[in-house]
C-alpha cells in the first residue's frame, strides 16, 4: 500500500491525487441538491456595491469551498498551507478556478498576507480557514482579524451542512459531502472590524458568527427554518 510520505514526495502522483479529488468534488456538485441561505446585506455588499471580501470558513468544511466561489461569481484566492500535505489540495484548487496563496501562521505568513492585501485592493476577495492550516479546531487566530483591519473589507461568516456526509480522521473532523444529498451553504451578515479595538473582542465577535452562522445551515437545511 503506498504511504502518505512516499504520495506527497512524488509529484506525478500527487497532481493525480489532486485531479482525482476535483473530479471527486464535480462529482458531489452535480448529484446534490444546492441551496444559498445569505444575508441580504452580503448581496447588497456584492452585487451592488461590488465590494471585496474576506469569506471565513472553519477548516473542516473546506470540501465546500468551491460552493463559495460559484455563489460569488468573481475571481476568489484562498489562503492554503505551504506544507507538502496542501499540495494535493493545490491541485484541486487551481481546478477549482482560484488563486492559490501559500503560506500560514507559522510558514511564510507575512508574504501571504501581503498578497491577500493586494488581491483585496484589486477587488478580488479572499476566503480564509481562520483555525487552520492545524487547529485547534473551531479556535479562530488573530490573523483573519488583523487582515481585516488592515484591508478595510468586511468579514462575511460561511458555515456548511450536508444532509449525506462523514467525517474524516483528521485533526478538524473534515465534512467530507457525499454525492446524491442535500447541502446549504449559509452566509452570515457581513462583519465590519473595527481597526482600533481590542483584538481578543473583535476574535470573539467573529468566533460568535462563525458558530451562528453553522447553526443556522443545521437548522435551514434539517428543520426548514
């Protein structure tokens, strides 16, 4: 059985790895019933003012991040790892139609930051998995609220629910959606940080949207509400 160093050390392997996985994604796209439950304001926001923004996406749900781009419908980057174990994930992405910026917290983090605050000014917007790229889970880091604060754009909270899914054996439980289900993606009302106050406040503001806006996609797409 090939071992997960000898996948991420061959190339070859792992571009095909990450072909198989996009097609697996299609797959999933176009056997499953999609729903969008948005905040108005976020399409005020979009549509109308035409305004770049920061999507915030637990890392567990980063199988739906395609659903994020499609309800966009612009050019969208994506903070991904500069770890080997991303590279996969890469190739997928690019599939995927978006613009790849390596780097984390603890790896090439300022460049990456850099280039998120460029994609911004041009008026593309980002999206961000605020516990990743290895956790804690679910615990939000300062940089998704720095970004904010330095870009001006508002954070729009994204939570996922898939009525035929698992959860694989990794550190944030991913939702993996299986195909023939049912998913909602949610978006919450845009969130505008506040450049001067506190950092832990403005961590917690957005911790409380994330969690409401998961509850909300629960309850949407079980229990109609």
């Amino acid at each position: 059985m090939l071992k997960k160093r000898q996948l991420l050390n061959n190339s070859w392997l792992s571009t095909l790895t990450g072909v198989l996985l996009n097609g697996y994604g299609e797959l999933v796209r176009c056997t499953s019933r999609i729903r969008y439950e948005a905040d108005p304001a976020v399409d005020r926001l979009l549509a109308e003012a035409q305004a770049p923004v920061i999507y915030a996406i637990w890392h567990c749900h980063v199988f739906f991040l395609p659903l994020v781009r499609l309800y966009g419908r612009k050019p969208l980057a994506v903070l991904l790892s500069s770890h080997r174990d991303a590279r996969i994930v890469g190739v997928a992405a690019r599939m995927r139609g978006f613009e790849l910026v390596e780097g984390s917290s603890t790896r090439g983090g300022t460049r990456a930051y850099r280039q998120l605050l460029a994609c911004l000014r041009r008026g593309d917007s980002v999206c961000m998995t605020p516990d990743g790229p290895k956790g804690p889970p679910l615990k939000l880091k300062a940089g998704i609220v720095q970004l904010a604060q330095m870009s001006g754009c508002a954070v729009v909270p994204v939570a996922a629910a898939s009525s035929r899914m698992r959860r694989i054996k990794t550190w944030d439980r991913t939702v993996l959606p299986l195909p023939f289900g049912r998913c909602l993606l949610a978006l919450g009302a845009p969130i505008f940080i506040n450049a001067e106050g506190p950092l832990d406040d403005q961590r917690e503001l957005l911790t409380e949207a994330l969690h409401e806006t998961g509850d909300r996609a629960v309850a949407h797409l079980f229990l109609g509400r």
